[in-house]
C-alpha cells in the first residue's frame, strides 16, 4: 500500500494554507463514510476492445508516491476580503462569543465523534476539498468526443471552504461546480464555488460560522450551535436572513438560467462564460415570485417545458408545499400539502399528469436533540406513503394517499400512467437501513432498484425488485432518458455504488425484463453519477446517446471525463482533466443553443 503523501491533508485554501488534523494514520486505510458497507461480486463481462473493466474495486485508497501538487490560483482570482466593519460593541461581542465557541469545541473534541459527522472519515482521500481553478483551454483527449456533444457538462458536489472545527458530514459542504464545456472537439475545464450568501459572509470572517446542518446540529451541542449563531445574528455579526444554503446537490437549466440548488434555501443562479468560466449571479427568486426554498431535485416536462419543484419546512407548518412554473417563468399558487410531521423529502416524481409526492419514514424532529439525539431519524410508527396529485391544482383536496410499506426512496428515477390498470409506476431506489446516511448504525446499507404500482382506484401498492436477487447491486444515482421523463423508460442508467459509497461503475438497467449491462471503471478507478445525453430530442431509440461521468483514479491521484456509447457501453472518449475531481453529486448538460440563449 502507498503512503498517504505528506502534504495531503494541507487544506484546499491557497492563500492561508494550514495542516488539517484528522484521524487518519500515516498510511492510506479504507474509506469509510460511517455508512453500512457491502463488498461486490460479479460475473466476468465479455471484454470489449475500448475498455477495461474490474471485476472487484477494492475498498482501499492508493496514493501516487510523489505529492499532489494543487494549481495555483493567483490573488486576482481569489481576492482577500474586506476586515468587517464592526462598532465597538460588535467587536466585544464577536470575540466574547469565539470564546464561548471555543470553548465548546474544546469540549466536543473530548469525545469521540461518530463516523457519519466525523470530518477525518467524512472528507477523507477523493471526497477530500480541492480550490478553485479558472479555465484552462485544450485538453487532451483520447478517442473522439462525438459531434453532437456540444456545450457544456456540469456537476456539484461539497466542498467544504474552510476547515472543519467540529462535526462535519458529507453533504454539509460548500457546493462547488465543475464544468467540462465541449466545442467542435476542443475541450476546456474550470472549477469554481457557488458564492452562496453563507459562503460570502464566511469568507468575509475568515472561517467557518454557519451551522452545518446534518454533521453539528446534534444533542445539546447542537443547540449550543445554534444559540451561538444566533447570537451572532443579533449582534449584526452575520446575516442569515438570505438565506443559508449551500447549494451543493442538484442542477437545472430552465429559462437561461442554470440553477444551483440545496433543498434548504433558494436556487442560486451561476452564468456559464463564453470561455466556459463560472460566476454566480445571485440567489434568485424567480423575479420575487419564490418565498420559500425549493428542493433540489426539481421536474422538466419535456412535453411542456414547465418546471414542478416542492418546499418543505422543518419547523413550521405549512411543512410540504407544490408548486410550478410556465416555461417562461410564471409561478403556480402554492398548494398546501397536509403532513403531520416534516418529512424528509429529497427527490419526487411527475407523470404525464401527476406528481408523485413520498411521504416517508424519515423525519425531521427537532425536540430530539434536546435528549440528546440527531433532529433527522427514522420513525417506524409512520406509514411510509405516496401521495398523487393532479399537476394543475390549487389545493390538495384532489390527492390520493396510497401506503407503500417500508418504503424509503432517496432518489426515483421516473414514474408513469398506466390507465388501463388505474396505475401510476414508480421507478426508485429503496435503501435500507432509510436513516443510514445519516445515522451510524451497523447494518449492511442495501439500494435496491424497484417498481412501485399504486393503485388510484384502490389505494393499494405493489413492489418488486427489478433486479433478481443474484444480480443484486446497491444501485444509487442516475438517470433515465431527459426526454421520456414522466413516461414510460426502457432503460435507466444508474451508478454501481460498491464498495459503498463510492462508486466503481455505471449500470444500464431494462427496467421491463430486469437485464443489467455494466461498465466497470477499472481497478482503484472511482465514479459518480452517470449523465444520459440523448444524440437529438428525435431520436426513436431510447438509448441512443451518451454516458458522461468524471472518473478518479486513485493510484495515480488523475481524474477524467469519460464519453461511453450508451447503446454498446463502449468508451468513446477521454478528457484528461487538469485538476483532481472530488466524488459529488449531480449534473446536467447546458446545449450549445441553450448557452446562447442565457439570460
């Protein structure tokens, strides 16, 4: 095994580099992000002449023997902020309460933290940050990047601007967007943060003040946090009456504009530069339209071009509200949905007709933290639900609440009308242990692609697993076919997340027979999300078009973007890129005509 390189751990700033202390030994050991793990078995896949697939990915990060040297980033790119300009009072305060903070770290670090909000395991080898870099021109390729690919590729993910102090988890970083733009075989690449209004005020102080929500806000330190934020606020130290978001998770190009997003705060709008260089224009709103936040996966018709989106409150109720936007703009009346308690709700579902709402056993209750506990856990005496609505409605009065038990979908892929049976199908991930990504817990984490029927005339359901039980593979980011979305699929293409979580290759799924073709990465080489990219919005086959996902090789410390054929699952091409790409989240692809039409 190689040795973790000495500088590794330097923290991803470049003006004020500073050791990050962590857990880790002198030696590389497994990743473990505190989430159940489950090894992967295959059968050998017949070898195809453009690529090279593993069989087993081991579980062990390998480092190259010479340090990994970041890019440099000069002071015009990353200017230092201006001092706070603070009264006396304010001064008094803000260090009164570092004091207080400080103290309260001193403490926390008496205790061990565990692995799901620790940030030595959390943000360990690839998932580890890495700075901001401008755009660098004609990369190299190997292969030919098809003509129809044009435009620009781009995926989020977390990564955290300042050194964790305290609990840290995986989602809590700062959302940061690399972008790979493609034009007539030329290839350019730049990485750049989202400038949240969180991360603004940040930068301004100089560390990290706002609460991160899943790693720090647990048991009575939890609230401490959140005391002391809070005084801040009241002091005039920071401003959280823009939002606190970090916009880190999901992507959407909808009327010019492509879309940042974190469930808890407003979409962020970022402008994609001729050059293919980033800039974040600001949270937006919608023209004063959006009052809440919005989720982070929201909907395109591609039939009718409108975008449906939710908005869920941990504190108040209304806790669930739908809503959408004419594919100019307008916005919908809000439609209160009726929930008892706030439920954690990351992903649903449209249909032709509907949106397909999952009520399920995971649950925000604040009051736990004052036992001690985590705000987020799973409720077995809720009944796991799906509620469908009609897509224009002005109230809730017309949903169908059908149970579906034990069901946790994280993310569903699709869903479609089948009026002949009166049912609505739903394509989705069903992960067990629900609460595992967020709580440690000892059981084995298992993703289960699956059909869901529920009945509109009986209020009944029915599941299956696609995938019979020998070919069975933990199955967790994806996608189907952009222009079928709420219709029936073929096919979704789906990440192979084993050894969990990282991910060692992507799976192409018929959903009707359950056949599963895989493209494995190769040995210590690492994915993320697989992207579809249809060759034209009229093409008859469903599978005709492209895969596209940034890959890591973690013997070498190189990552690249790989092209694959999605009907043969051949490689088609490779970019070399110029920075290492931490593992993240999800992605989208801005067309060349689409980019000339930004507002």
């Amino acid at each position: 095994m190689a040795s973790t390189p000495a500088n590794f751990y330097t923290w991803a700033k470049v003006q004020v580099p500073h050791p990050f202390s962590s857990s880790n030994s002198s030696t590389c050991s497994p990743v473990d992000l505190g989430f159940p793990s489950k090894s992967i078995s295959m059968r050998k896949p017949t070898p195809r002449a453009k690529i090279q697939c593993a069989l087993h990915s081991p579980a062990v990060l390998t480092f190259p023997k010479q340090p990994y040297q970041y890019p440099t980033i000069t002071k015009r790119d990353t200017p230092s902020p201006p001092q706070p300009a603070w009264n006396l009072f304010q001064k008094a305060a803000a260090k009164a309460l570092d004091i207080m903070e400080s103290a309260l770290i001193s403490r926390d670090k008496q205790k061990p933290l565990p692995k799901t909000s620790d940030p030595g395991v959390q943000i360990a080898g690839n998932f580890f940050p890495v700075p901001e870099m401008p755009v660098r021109h004609n990369l190299p390729i190997t292969g030919t990047v098809p003509d129809c690919i044009n435009g620009v590729y781009v995926r989020n993910g977390a990564n955290p601007h300042f050194e964790p102090v305290a609990g840290h988890h995986l989602f809590d970083g700062d959302g940061m967007l690399h972008a790979v733009t493609i034009n007539g075989g030329s290839v350019n690449y730049s990485c750049r943060f989202t400038e949240t209004e969180r991360l603004v005020q940040e930068r301004g102080l100089g560390k990290s003040v706002f609460p991160k929500a899943i790693g720090e806000l647990h048991g009575h330190s939890g609230i401490a946090r959140l005391l002391l934020f809070y005084a801040r606020g009241l002091c005039g130290l920071v401003d959280h009456s823009h939002g606190t978001g970090v916009a880190n998770a999901g992507l959407v190009y909808f009327n010019g504009r492509l879309l940042a997003m974190s469930e808890d705060d407003l979409p962020y709008h970022v402008a994609i530069k001729p050059c293919g260089d980033l800039q974040t224009k600001g949270r937006y709103d919608f023209d004063e339209q959006l009052k809440s936040t919005m989720i982070a996966h929201p909907k395109i018709d591609p039939v009718s071009g409108e975008l449906f989106a939710l908005s869920y409150d941990v504190v108040q109720k209304p806790y669930l509200k739908y809503f959408k936007f004419s594919k100019n703009g307008k916005k919908s009346y809000d439609v209160e949905i009726p929930l008892d308690v706030p439920t954690m709700m990351h992903d649903f579902a449209i249909t032709e007709n509907y949106v397909v709402i999952p009520d399920q056993q995971v649950v925000f209750k604040l009051q736990n933290m004052i036992k001690g506990g985590s705000p987020v856990i799973y409720d077995e005496k809720k009944k796991s639900r799906f509620g469908i609505l009609p897509k224009n409605v002005k109230d809730s009065n017309r949903i169908i609440w059908v149970e579906s038990p034990d069901t946790f979908c994280f993310h569903l892929w699709n869903a479609w009308e089948e009026p002949e049976n009166d049912e609505v199908v739903v394509i989705g991930s069903c992960m067990t242990p629900p609460d595992s990504i967020f709580n440690e817990c000892d059981e084995n984490l298992k993703s289960v692609l699956s059909e869901i029927r529920l009945n509109l005339k009986t209020a009944e359901s029915r599941k299956r697993a696609i995938i019979s039980s020998t070919e069975q593979v933990n199955l967790e980011a994806g996608m189907v076919n952009k222009n079928k979305l709420g219709r029936k699929t073929q096919y979704a293409y789906l990440a192979i997340a084993e050894p969990w979580p990282r991910v060692s290759g992507l799976a192409k799924v018929d959903l009707s027979t359950g056949e599963v073709q895989k493209y494995m990465y190769g040995d210590t080489r690492y994915g993320g999300e697989p992207l579809f990219l249809p060759r034209n919005q009229c093409t008859e086959k469903e599978d005709d078009g492209y895969i596209l996902a940034f890959v890591h090789d973690e013997k070498i410390w190189k990552s690249e973007l790989q092209i694959v054929n999605a009907m043969t699952l051949e490689l088609e091409a490779t970019v070399k890129l110029p920075s290492r790409v931490p593992y993240g989240f999800h992605g989208t692809f801005v067309s060349k005509k689409d980019l000339e039409n930004q507002v």
